[in-house]
C-alpha cells in the first residue's frame, strides 16, 4: 500500500529516493569517522521525505501546509550539510546530492504556493460548481 502511495505521488517518491542516498553517503561519511555531520545529514535528509508522507494524512490543510513548510525547512537544512560536505576538501563530493535536492526544493515550494492560493470560487456552494 505505502508502494503504491510512493510510486504515484512525484514528491513522495522523489523524496524517498534521496533519502535512500542520504543513508548511503551518511554511511560513507561513518566509514570516514565524519560522526558529526553526517548525523545531522541524516536526520535533516531523511525527514523531508518523512513530512511529506505525513503531510498526506494531515487533517486541514493548514496542517498539510505547515507539515510541507516542515519539510522545506528540512531540505535547507539539509542543503546546508551538503553544501559544507561539497566545499571541503575533506569530505566525499556532493554535487548529486544537492541536484537531487533542488529539484525537490522545487517541487516542494510549488505544493506551498499551489495550497496557499484561495479558491475563487470560494464563497459560491460547491453544488453549483
């Protein structure tokens, strides 16, 4: 069921991909004793995807906006890690990763304008449209 929720929702599934690869250069950044960073790579790089799967059984869309706000916030913090891994010398490239994570970013701020915007049609009964 979570598969199939996955494979047909692009910012699910774009999302949970990167998140795949975040546990796999967070393993790297492990091997390489690199303990602090990659810890809150992790976590930031792993919960943007986590948000917007909870963003899907949000109760309002209040809730659903402020759950992908959530997850916005998390793909620049993530962003940051990975810009800092990308600049030093010391650290693996991250030049895909942060690719991967600008067209996330996107897709996200997309979702937020798109559910910020008030129906027009708002003051007229839904049976009439």
């Amino acid at each position: 069921m979570q598969k199939d929720l996955i494979e047909k929702n692009p910012i699910l599934k774009l999302s949970f991909e990167f998140s795949l690869l975040i546990i796999d250069y967070c393993g790297k950044l492990d091997q390489d004793k690199k303990f602090a960073i990659s810890k809150q790579l992790f976590r930031s790089g792993t919960s943007i995807g986590a948000n917007a799967f909870e963003a899907q059984n949000s109760e309002s869309k209040a809730d659903f906006i402020h759950k992908i706000k959530i997850s916005a916030k998390e793909a620049d913090e993530a962003q940051y890690w990975l810009t800092l891994c990308d600049y030093s010398k010391e650290y693996p490239s991250a030049s895909d990763l942060l690719i991967k994570l600008e067209e996330i970013g996107k897709i996200l701020n997309k979702i937020l304008s798109t559910s910020r915007k008030k129906n027009p049609f708002s003051y007229i009964p839904s049976f009439f449209i």
